[in-house]
C-alpha cells in the first residue's frame, strides 16, 4: 500500500492526508534506508549575499548571542537544529578555472549548483541530473520527479532553472502555487459542479470531504495522530484563506469576486507586488506536500539567476533589483553609478530570506511524526548562486542546513572548514555537500552502497565527515 492517503469526497475531490502510524504503523524501512530522515528540501536563492554580516559571529555552537545581528540571526529560535558549514566552493568552478565549462558566472551558478556538473556550450544547460530529482527517483513513491517550485519573473534559459532530471533536461518550476494546490489536493478532476459549490458557497475543499473526515477520526487514532489531522486541517484552511485574500483562488469568496479572480491573468503570479504572498503560499503548499507524503523531495526558487525582484515591503524600500544591488550599480552591466547604501539593502535582502526560510522550517515543525517532528526527519539545505555577487564569487558560499534527517547530521553547530587556511586553496568542493545530503536522506548508489560521488566525472568523493553527526 502506498504510504500516502487520500479522502476522497464529493464532485471527486481528493483530500491528500499526513502519514497516520495509528492506520499505518511506524515507518521502517519501506522507503531509503536511513537513521530515519528520507525527505530533502532545496532552499535556492539567487545573486550574491553580504557575506560580511551573512555568518554567525564565530565558530562553534550555535547561540542568540553569536546569531545576533546576522543575517541568520531570524532563525535563532531554530539554532539547536541548525548545521551551518562555511569554506565550501562551487564545482565545476567559477570564472571559467575549469577545462571544459562553458557560460557566464550567472550560468554557472544556476546551472552547476545542484548537479555539479558543466553547462553544455550551445544549450548551456547542466550535462547532468540535479540532486533533487536523483533523491526523487530513489525517494518518492513511484520514483516520481521533485515538487519543483518558484517565486517570481524568472528567466526562460539556463538562468531560471536550478533542477534537472537529466543532462539537457532543465525542469521548469511552476510558480502559481493554485496550480500546484491543486495538483496536490486531487482538485485537477473537480467537476464542474463542485466548483460551483466552493464558489458560490464560501466552502473549502475540506466541506467536501467532510463526512469521509469524521469518519476517519472514529477510527480510533491515537492522540498524536488526532492532533496531527487537526493541525492539517487547519493548515488546509489557513492556506485557503491566504490564497483568497492575494486573489488567487475561488474559494471563500462570493460569486462575483471568484468571477474577477478566474478572470486574472495567471502571469500577474509573476509580478513583484506578488513575490512575497506568493512565496509564503508556495511555502505552505511545500511543507503539506512534504507532511502528507505527496513528496519526499522538493526544491523551491526564489526569483531569477541574473535578476531578481525590486524588494518593497516589510520595511524595505528599495529602488533597484537585487541583481544590481548584488553589484552595487545602477545597471545590470555595471556601467551606472554606485548604489549608496547597496550592502546594508543586500544584509536586508538576506535577513528577509531567512525569515522566509524561518516560516518554512515552523510549517515542517507543526507536523509531528513519531517522538519528532517532520523537520527533524528531514534535511533542508539553504543554498545561493553566488557568494560575493559583485565580483560573482564561487568560493565561500552561504549554507545553511536545518533538521538533521533523523539523527545523520551534526546539529547547532557553525562550523568554519577553512579556518585559518587560505580560502583559495579549494579544498572544499561543493559537490562533496552533495554526495553528504544524499546519504543523510537515504539514497544508495545501484548496488545498495552509500553514495561516493555526485556530479562531473573526476570530482573528489566522499562525504564531509565534518558534518556528520
């Protein structure tokens, strides 16, 4: 039996559900193998951080006082489950150091991330599988691709795509979280009566399975399981109303608005008015996905390679697009003037982040499962373009891990790989982060072994013995 369960109701809705060990029992080794952690997130954003306030203070544990004024310093009530490894380098490298790379260091820095691999000189896309699908097709149910995601314009090449299910096979994000709702709640084959019935009623999707609903919670569940179908529930129509109020669902709304909002154009998803509504819904759209065992990967984008939006909210009133403040001038080609002021936008930019990394990692906190929580059993790696956008460095790049996929890896700790040796000396590729996240989730290499290697023939293997727990 599959480990995912659905309420089916009326006009064929299907309510997605968390895994429930009072049907169930307790999860063994069913899926990858593993000390009990088999999900995987990619947290991507785009152009280059302030690296001089992105870090926590020191090495060491993690504490308030070291995260304080960071621009992790969001993430402090999460600090005991936080893996934070600095030194490591982008593979195959930047600014063209490696034989056979082709694209600018925009390219690269999409392209390479996840795959570690080379772009293909006449595509430029990635000669590889990223990551996200490679654990998809060992993790999910019916070897099914990563739930793939995106906030915001992106570009339509190499430049908007992070995830690859193959050398050449660049996966496009959907960036209307209705669209991935829908898919994720079975409301694809809604007919057309029962979206009268939301429309014009004011009814969530949770009304139309309303008796199957009572129905399983007379089947005994246990306290936790009880709690855990109340908290998604709740997380349902939580996220119903959200996507109401943005006008981008008809759902809870009289007739006349749900006429208005089937009307909108779908690209307005895409405009920067939109970029934080939006995020946050695909947000809590990943983590149900997540919860219910609809994915056991996923990867989320926020905006564009090269790009990215004017950020005009939650105290920032900034006039230029986050790829030029990343240069700190007032054109893209770097032949405008300075932007006075662009590292404290840029220390803005990656504070606002981490508080959107925050409202993932409190979603998948809200799920327990077993004596933890969803989080805990999973590995969420935040991870960049660039580190340095204004030289577009590939060395020292800004990661950040959360949860510790069931015990595999180290947790509350900063830990500085480099030290005090010379960060040009490269000793710390990044497909070997990889090759660890692999592991830490669960997938195998074809004959049942651990994972050696990941990416571009010829790369250094193994995993970061640092990191692990």
């Amino acid at each position: 039996m599959r480990r995912r369960m659905f309420l089916r109701g009326a006009g064929g809705v299907a309510v997605a559900l968390p895994f429930l060990e009072s049907l169930f029992g307790r999860r063994g080794t069913a899926r990858a193998a593993g000390p009990g952690g088999n999900r995987l997130v990619v947290f991507f954003t785009c152009n280059g951080v302030n690296l001089e306030t992105f870090f926590p203070q020191a090495p060491g544990p993690l504490t308030v006082d070291s995260l304080m004024g960071s621009a992790l310093e969001p993430l402090t009530a999460y600090r005991e489950k936080l893996l934070i490894p600095r030194g490591l380098h982008m593979v195959p490298k930047g600014w063209g150091h490696d034989p056979g790379t082709a694209g600018n260091d925009h390219a690269m820095g999409m392209g390479h991330k996840l795959t570690a691999q080379p772009l293909d000189p006449d595509t430029l896309y990635a000669r590889g599988v990223s990551v996200d699908q490679f654990a998809a097709a060992q993790l999910n149910p019916d070897g099914r691709p990563s739930l793939t995601l995106s906030v915001g314009w992106r570009h339509l090449d190499v430049l908007g795509h992070i995830s690859y299910a193959g050398s050449g096979m660049p996966v496009t994000p959907e960036g209307n979280p209705w669209l991935t709702y829908q898919d994720l709640m079975g409301l694809g084959g809604l007919d057309e009566l029962a979206k009268l019935r939301i429309a014009t009623r004011r009814q969530s999707v949770l009304d139309l399975v309303e008796d199957e609903f009572k129905a399983l919670k007379a089947r005994g569940l246990g306290k936790a399981d009880a709690m855990k179908l109340e908290m998604h529930a709740d997380s349902i129509r939580d996220l119903e109303v959200e996507m109401a109020g943005s006008g981008l669902v008809a759902c809870a709304l009289d007739p006349a608005r749900a006429a208005e909002i089937e009307a909108v154009d779908p690209d307005s998803v895409l405009l920067d008015a939109q970029f934080k509504a939006i995020g946050r819904m695909q947000l809590d759209v990943l983590a149900m996905a997540i919860a219910c065992g609809a994915t056991n990967v996923a990867t989320i984008q926020w905006a564009s390679g090269s790009g990215g939006p004017v950020y005009q909210w939650d105290g920032m009133h900034h006039e230029y697009n986050h790829h030029k403040l990343s240069h700190g001038n007032t054109k893209d080609d770097d032949t405008g003037e300075e932007v006075a002021g662009y590292m404290e936008m840029l220390a803005q930019i990656d504070r606002w982040h981490a508080e959107q990394l925050g409202h993932l990692l409190d979603r998948l906190s809200a799920y327990e499962e077993g004596d933890g929580t969803v989080l805990d059993r999973s590995a969420v790696v935040w991870m960049h373009e660039l580190s340095e956008g204004k030289i577009h460095s590939y060395i020292d790049l800004p990661t950040v891990i959360a949860g510790s996929a069931g015990g595999y890896l180290k947790q509350g700790e900063y830990i500085d790989l480099v030290g005090d040796e010379d960060p040009w000396d490269l000793r710390y590729p990044h497909n070997r982060l990889l090759v660890t996240l692999l592991n830490a989730v669960g997938c195998t290499g074809e004959d049942g072994s651990p994972i050696t290697e990941f990416g571009r023939e010829g790369l250094e293997k193994g995993e970061y013995s640092e990191l692990l727990a």
